[in-house]
C-alpha cells in the first residue's frame, strides 16, 4: 500500500487526514525504519507493508468504536501499533501506552517528543502490576497480536471502567472464542460485537471483538501473568 492507497483506503473508514497528520505519519514511520537498523522494533520495514499493516491496520479500530474523546490504554504497544498511530491522528483523546520491553520505550518516548504529542503517556511496566494499582480509568483498552484471547481478557479486565469496551485487534480468533466463555463472565465480559474484514491489496484476514464490561471487576485479578498463562493452557 503506497501513501495515496493509504490515503484513499482511510477516507473510506471516515478518516480524512490533515497535512500535519500526514507529515507526522512519514516522520513516524522514517524513525521506525531508522531505529529499526539498531534495535528489533518490527519485522515490517518497507514503506508500503508500514503503511498497510502498521497504520491502516491500527486505523481500523474505528470500525468498532467511536474513539473521539476517550481515555484509551493499549497494552503490549511494542513499536507503538495501534496506539501510537492512534494518538496522532485522534488528538481529542488520551493514550496510555504500556510496554515491558526498555528499548521500546526508548523509541516510543522519542516518536512522542520528536511529534510534540501531548495526549501520549507512555508506561515501562507489565500490564498486570499496572493493573493492579489504576483500576477502571479507561473508556477503550485495546491489544494487537499480543497473546491469547483467554491471557488478554484477564489482563484488560481491571483497566476498564464500567460499560468500557476491550476492542483486542486478531488475526484468527475463532477457536480462542470458543473457549473463552468461563473467562468472559468470570472477568465481567459479554460479547457484544464482532467485526471481521480483509486489510486491502493483500486481503489477509482480520478480526475486532467488541468485549464490553458490564460490572467491576473482583479485586483478585489481574493475577500473576504466569498464574494466568498457566491456567489458560489446561
């Protein structure tokens, strides 16, 4: 996907760019490549798969929500996908940006300063000790390609505030879902959409859960992350 195929693929989700917004996305996606050559941040490093698979496909979180004036957390941000992408092009709205691994944080802390984005706090912690001590803060929390479906559901639950939505971002999530019934009511989950489309050009599948959180969530979760690992393999 060039930048004009970009373009013209976004304004049909309803995301019509501004210059400022575009510039900042070529300064993003220049640092990714640059810093890229001294650390491990994507396996993604040609201008057209960045494009595509780095920030249409972040963009396409708007197909299960409305993200003007949210507080939203993404979790396992890596280099920055989606919340990154996000947070530049949805300036109204706050971005808590997670992330354990150090060398990433150092690169998303640069993006954020190099763009002057002032809507991006950016977190070096496991989700789950994060969790634990800022509950129910946000109205989206949202993943991509971070574990599965049953580790996830777990470590969002906390984060969320009441009628909040956990909107994880899948490549192949039927069987997770088939098997994930017990976690979704015991974290205080119900499905209440599920939004399957192909990213353009290369048609690869892709699926949006829309999990929404219809009570607190019980004091004793997030667990351990090995606990919950553990538990999801029997």
């Amino acid at each position: 996907m060039n930048k004009e195929e970009f373009i013209e693929n976004c304004s049909k989700l309803g995301i019509n760019f501004t210059t400022k917004d575009l510039n900042n996305l070529e300064t993003y996606k220049d640092l990714l490549i640059e810093w890229n050559k001294k650390f491990n941040l994507t396996t993604i490093t040609e201008d057209k798969d960045i494009y595509l698979k780095h920030f249409y496909d972040s963009l396409c979180l708007i197909k299960a929500s409305n993200l003007n004036n949210k507080k939203i957390c993404d979790f396992g941000t890596g280099a920055g996908f989606p919340g990154m992408v996000l947070a530049i092009i949805f300036e109204n709205s706050n971005f808590t940006l997670i992330e354990s691994n150090n060398k990433k944080i150092t690169f998303l802390e640069e993006v954020k300063n190099k763009l002057k984005l002032k809507n991006v706090e950016i977190i070096n912690t496991r989700v789950e000790d994060y969790g634990k001590n800022n509950r129910e803060l946000f109205d989206i929390v949202t993943c991509r390609a971070v574990s599965n479906l049953n580790i996830i559901l777990e470590l969002s639950s906390a984060l969320l505030k009441i009628n909040g939505k956990f909107i994880p971002m899948k490549s192949n999530v039927l069987e997770e879902l088939k098997t994930s019934e017990k976690n979704l009511d015991k974290l205080s989950y119900k499905l209440d959409n599920q939004i399957d489309y192909e990213l353009p050009i290369e048609n690869s599948k892709r699926t949006l859960l829309v999990l929404k959180k219809y009570k607190s969530t019980d004091l004793k979760y997030p667990r351990n992350y090995n606990i919950i690992k553990k538990e999801s393999m029997k």
